[in-house]
C-alpha cells in the first residue's frame, strides 16, 4: 500500500521544497520508489522535458528521489505574469492566460481540483511513497475556500503532516501554534520541524516542551542553516537562478542532494517520522 508524507510550512520561504527534497534522497536510499508531488506551483522557473514543462523544484526533488521527472508530480504550474496575471500550465502543457480572479474562481475548485487529485492518485499508483509539498501557507484563512495544495491534498489521500518553520526569521512558536490553529483538519499535522536554527539546539527545549503541552505534537527535528548549491524557488526572499539541466549540472546537482540530505538525516528524528507512515 502506498504511504504518503506531506511537508507544509508556516509561510513562504519557510524550507518545504528544501525538506522535500531530502527526504526524497532519505527513503530513495532506503529503498523506497518515491515521488514528489505539488498540486500547484507558481515559478519562473521551469524544467523543460521532451514534451512537458514543470516547476524546477519538483523536478529536482525527482532527481533526488532518483525518479524519473513526471508531469504528475507538478500538474498545476503558474508562471507569474505581473497584473495579477499568470500563465496556467496544466501536466506540462500551456493552457491558458488568466488572471487571479479567473484562475480561483472558475477553475480551481473545478477543472484544478480534478486534475490535482488524478495526478497524485497516479503517482500513487506507481510508487511506494509520495512526498507531497504544501505552498506558502495553509493558514491564510481568506484563501482557504480556493487552497488546492495544502490540505485538501493531504486530506484526499489521508497524509500525516509536517509543519515546517524557518526559525532564522523569528517568531517560530508563534507561528507553529498559530498555524496549527487556525487549520481545517488539523489532526492530520503530527510534528514540526525547525529550520534554518544557528547554534545549539539545546537551548530550544523549553521552547519543545511548551510547544508538546500546547498543541501535543511533538518536535521531530531541528535543521541548521546550511549552505548548498540547489537552485531555490523564486519565492520573495530567494535569489534564484537560472540552470541547464546538463549531464554535468546533474552530476553537480546530485552531489549537493547528497550534502543536504546527509545534514537533514542527523538533524531529523528519523524513527519518528517513519512510524508516521506504518
């Protein structure tokens, strides 16, 4: 039976597509056939296949899970256009011009939905594990009503969730517990992780206890700043930028995976987070 794992964050920038993509190198290594999936990305960069355009991230999050790059694992792609406008592509092909008002009001909760939904109960179908990835927040209740990649997703296949959140900002506990909060199906989030944390992690444990007493969700790791060399999303603090997806970049490119999902491995309680998919 396959399992499902999904990583949200508790904002933009927060470290999902990064988790991801360890994680996928993580059970790939233990002898998983894992996916990436996210229903619905917006970028300005894409990996172009033979016949099919995605998101970057989830094609580099299926090189780290040593799949091979699907349309699946990125259905939904928006190219931001300016004007509140983007440009829609669906399982890799163009399909339309539209603006933010059209795009949630007459095709998510429609043709969106569906198209999400098959796609991730294809790559389902085909391997062990999908490792699913939220955008920007969940908790953005006035956008609830449209949110197809947080947790109508996790919901659709029953996925425990992670909850990530970038410490190097501040307001970390806030934003874990708020988040937490203001959640449609909550139950579903099973622990946290902290990310981008310098210094000791030992002086975060009264910080742990109050989150377990709180909400009763455990901290399942806390991830340090690091530095590699993997392409970020273009999200409003990242620097991305742009890479040929040569034999010789990849070579690069998986050696980096190897670094990050190394470092990830030792910072994660891993025990934990494999009893959430028996």
């Amino acid at each position: 039976m396959t399992k499902t794992l999904m990583i949200q964050g508790t904002s933009s920038g927060a470290g999902k597509t990064t988790l991801v993509t360890a994680l996928c190198r993580i059970f790939a290594d233990r002898g998983y056939r894992v996916a990436p999936f996210k229903s619905q990305n917006m970028s300005s960069y894409s990996y172009r296949g033979r016949d099919f355009e995605i998101s970057r991230a989830q094609a580099i999050q299926a090189i780290a899970a040593r799949a091979e790059i699907s349309p699946d694992m990125n259905p939904i792609m928006l190219k931001p256009l300016g004007d509140y406008k983007s440009e829609v592509f669906i399982m890799g092909r163009r399909y339309k011009k539209m603006h933010a008002d059209e795009y949630y009001k007459r095709f998510v909760l429609t043709k969106g939905l569906g198209i999400a939904t098959k796609s991730l109960d294809s790559l389902r179908s085909s391997h062990d594990l999908v490792i699913l990835e939220g955008a920007g927040s969940p908790a953005e209740v006035n956008m609830q009503k449209y949110d197809i990649a947080n947790m109508r997703m996790a919901r659709h296949c029953s996925s425990p969730v992670i909850l990530v959140s970038d410490i190097d900002r501040g307001g970390t506990f806030a934003s874990l517990v708020g988040t937490l909060e203001l959640l449609e199906y909550r139950r579903l989030v099973k622990g946290y992780v902290i990310n981008k944390f310098r210094g000791d992690p030992k002086i975060l444990r009264p910080g742990f206890s109050f989150l377990k007493h709180k909400t009763g969700r455990p901290v399942l790791g806390t991830v340090p700043l690091l530095k590699f060399d993997i392409p970020e999303e273009d999200s409003l603090h990242a620097n991305p930028k742009q890479v040929a997806f040569t034999a010789k970049y990849v070579k690069l490119l998986d050696r980096e995976i190897e670094h990050l999902s190394r470092v990830v491995k030792s910072s994660l309680n891993m025990k934990a987070i494999g009893d959430l998919l028996k």
